[in-house]
C-alpha cells in the first residue's frame, strides 16, 4: 500500500536535493535517503547508504563543478519524474550537458530509490584517455547513427 505523501513536500525535497548535489557534500545528501535505498543507473543496482556514499563519491570525482536545468517535473503519489539538463565542468574547464532522465521514489519523505537513465556515450569522451580510446568512442558514437543522418 501507497502512503500518500504532499506532492509539494516531494517536489521541495527533491529541488533541495539537487542544490545539494550541485555542493557536492555528501554529508549533506545521505539524510535524504533510506536506510534500505537503492540506485539504478549504468546497468547496476546499488543498495544501502554505504554504496549511496560510493556512488556519491564516484559521481563527484568526475566532475569540477554540476549545475540541473529542470525542463519537466511532475509527482504522481510516492514517485517524482524529472528530466532535466546536467551542466558538468570536468578536467580544468572542459564543458557537457547532458539530458538525463531521473525517477525518484520517496517512503515516508526519504528516496527509497532512484533511477537515473541517459546515454553513457555522451560521457564517454569524458572517460575515454588517449589517441586509441578516443577514436573508438568517436566512432561507436558515428556508427551507432548509421542509417539515420
């Protein structure tokens, strides 16, 4: 059964939780999730606070500096639907945004779980070190459009 939560409580939880990771302090961030929260992104599934943190960690060491553009939100019961433009600065001044695609799941006003969906092609570039890494990035990402451009 779905406890009903106030729709304006999600959406303030959540715009908070975006400034926050925006600090990247994570300190900050693990009080909005559940002790028994999981993270579903890149194809894993992560479960509980300690992995929340190395997530978190993970996230914050590829970046410099996050900035979210929201473009469409809504709540419908326990689930927050947001996509929205990430704004990355990484390796001294090197710029992405990136579309991406979040679902939030709250319990009793904490993220039970969070699904994040984008193309990991877009940070491959990010990743990718060196003249050979590169050119493969470069052209899974031309072949991956073949047929349609």
């Amino acid at each position: 059964m779905i406890l009903m939560q106030d729709k304006d409580k999600i959406l303030k939880l959540a715009a908070d939780l975006d400034k926050d990771l925006e600090l990247q302090d994570i300190d900050k961030l693990i009080p909005y999730f559940s002790d028994n929260c999981e993270i579903e992104t890149l194809g894993l599934k992560l479960q509980g606070i300690l992995n929340i943190k190395k997530w978190l960690n993970w996230f914050f060491t590829m970046f410099d500096s996050i900035k979210f553009e929201p473009i469409v939100i809504m709540v419908d019961k326990n689930i927050f639907f947001e996509e929205f433009i990430i704004h990355v600065i990484f390796n001294h001044n090197k710029k992405l945004n990136v579309k991406i695609t979040e679902v939030l799941e709250y319990e009793n006003y904490k993220i039970k779980s969070l699904r994040l969906y984008f193309d990991r092609l877009e940070f491959a570039d990010i990743i990718a070190k060196g003249f050979v890494s590169k050119k493969i990035v470069k052209m899974i990402k031309k072949n991956s459009l073949k047929g349609l451009i």
